[in-house]
C-alpha cells in the first residue's frame, strides 16, 4: 500500500478555521487513501473528520504534514497539497 506525505504552511489569513477544515475534509472523502493530518510539534488526526481537524488549531504561519495511504494516496495528497496553497479557495 502506497504511502506519502508533505509539510506545508498554513498560510490562509485564518488559518485552518471551520469553514477551511470542511473544504478539506470534504475533498479528502473523495478518495479511498486515508488521510492523516498533523500540526507540527502537536497531535495527529483523521483527516476525514472536521471536528478532529479543527481540534488541531493551526494557526497562520504553523506547520501541517498531511500523509495519505492507500491506492490512490498520490493522488489524494496533491489535491489536498494545492487547497492548502491556494487558502482553501479563500473560504
């Protein structure tokens, strides 16, 4: 089973705030991988899951590794990678 995974920077103004952690979680159940997401230096959660990914509280400027498993894991973690760089579509 294919795992891979990136660091990137929260860059959005708001960091990862409700409405950001349901555009991401949203398209994260469009695939079959799993998704993880961390902030560094905190805990990990189920990246499927807006409450978990809410409770992670990353701020602008912080940290976030997001690791994908499962068949199509490449797949799942570029899409996640470019709404991330592009402030979740400024929502």
């Amino acid at each position: 089973m294919s795992s891979v995974s990136e660091t990137l920077k929260i860059t959005h103004s708001s960091g990862l705030h409700a409405r950001a952690s349901t555009e991401f979680v949203r398209l994260a159940q469009r695939f079959s991988a799993s998704v993880s997401v961390s902030r560094i230096g905190g805990s990990t959660v189920d990246g499927k899951s807006t409450i978990a990914v809410m409770t992670l509280g990353a701020q602008l400027g912080d940290d976030i590794m997001i690791e994908t498993t499962g068949p199509d894991a490449e797949d799942a973690l570029a899409a996640l990678t470019e709404l991330v760089r592009l402030d979740f579509h400024g929502v």
